[in-house]
C-alpha cells in the first residue's frame, strides 16, 4: 500500500469507531423513552407500589460525612433506582448485555 492510502485508511477507520459509539448512545436514548422509569421525587414507598419490589438492594454507600448523604440503590431487571434517604433522585437502564458500552456496572 501506498503511504495515502494507509493515511486514508486509518482516517476511516478512526471515523468508523466514533460512529458506532454515536448510534449506540442514540439506541439507547431512545429505548429510554419507551421504558417507564422511577420519576426523581416518588418515594421508596410510591416505587414499590408501582414497580413492585425489586430484585435486589444493593449495600448502601456514601454517609461517611454530613456533606455526603447515603445512597440506596434498588435494582429492577431493566433499570436501577438511585435513593437519597427515601426519594428518588435517579433511575437509570441496566446494561442488556456484558459487552454493551453504557453505564458502569453498580459498584456492590
């Protein structure tokens, strides 16, 4: 191969990566919004009755200092709720599979 066309090449392929990466968070975006997820604010209470009870609640972190609340999170099979005391102030979708590129595994 010619010096141009390596150069070409890897400028392509540099370009071809990003882009995979682009339409996955896309995918992802828009699967969200077909999913019913936790709303920041509704209490534990509120998120079981609707969602039921989850499939496992993961060890609480945080709390070291005043200036760092505790942080429960209760997992569902598609998502993950994240508890300040007992609001909701996120939820987030799991990972479909072990090699998606998405969020980071929940720390146990």
């Amino acid at each position: 191969m010619r010096p141009t066309s390596c150069l070409l090449l890897s400028v392509l392929l540099c370009f071809a990566g990003g882009a995979s990466a682009d339409t996955l968070l896309v995918e992802r975006a828009q699967q969200k919004a077909h999913v019913a997820l936790p709303e920041r604010g509704l209490s534990a209470a509120q998120v079981q009755a609707r969602f039921g009870a989850p499939a496992q609640r993961l060890e609480p972190r945080g709390g070291q200092k005043a200036q760092w609340p505790t942080i429960h999170r209760w997992v569902y099979p598609e998502f993950t709720v994240y508890f300040e005391r007992d609001r909701v102030i996120d939820a987030v979708l799991n990972q479909a599979t072990a090699s998606e590129t998405g969020p980071k595994p929940a720390i146990r």
